[in-house]
C-alpha cells in the first residue's frame, strides 16, 4: 500500500497554515483516510491547508471524491486552499471523471 495521508505544517510567508499531503495510492484503500486529514486540517487553527498531490500515482473515483468532500469540509470552516502539486496521474484522473475543474487543480 502506498504513503498514507497526513497533516503536517507548512510556514508561508507569514501566514501558518497546514499541508495534507496525498499519498501514492489515493483510490478507494485510502479514501477515508484522505478525507479525516482533510476534515482534521479544516478543525485546525491554520487559515490556509495546501493539498500535496505530489505523489499521487495511482487514483481512483472514491479517493478524488473523498479529496471532493474535504474540499467542502475546508471551504465550509473558511479556509484558503491551495495546492502545491499534482501528477499527471492525478490530473489525468480527475480529468477522466470532470472532477479537476471542481478540485480546482493547478495547471
């Protein structure tokens, strides 16, 4: 199995904020995982979380949908997002499925 998900934090420029970074397998095996570290970092005292997707190699349905409702769990507690890396697995994925644009992945 791949790298699991965790929280870690990331200073920026002035502004603390939390980084989850995505594992290497982020299919339905880690789904729920991925999303405690999202619903985690949105309880969190950070105003910023910044997503990993560095070292995504594998994805499937269940884990972008669990990145999905982690996304809304952070929106819903008013944090900024942002992402710091994607693969072209991940966004190959997301694409595939019309979940990058509403992932808001980088180009």
């Amino acid at each position: 199995m791949g790298r699991q998900n965790k929280v870690t934090r990331t200073p920026r420029s002035g502004e603390s904020g939390k980084t989850v970074k995505l594992g290497q397998d982020l299919r339905i095996a880690t789904a729920a995982a991925t999303f405690n570290a999202l619903r985690d970092a949105s309880r969190a005292k950070e105003p910023r979380v910044t997503l990993d997707g560095g070292q995504v190699e594998k994805a499937d349905a269940a884990g972008l949908q669990a990145v999905l409702a982690g996304r809304g769990a952070l929106a819903s507690a008013g944090k900024k997002v942002a992402w710091s890396g994607c693969t072209p697995q991940l966004r190959s994925a997301a694409e595939l499925l019309g979940l990058a644009e509403a992932l808001e992945l980088p180009r």
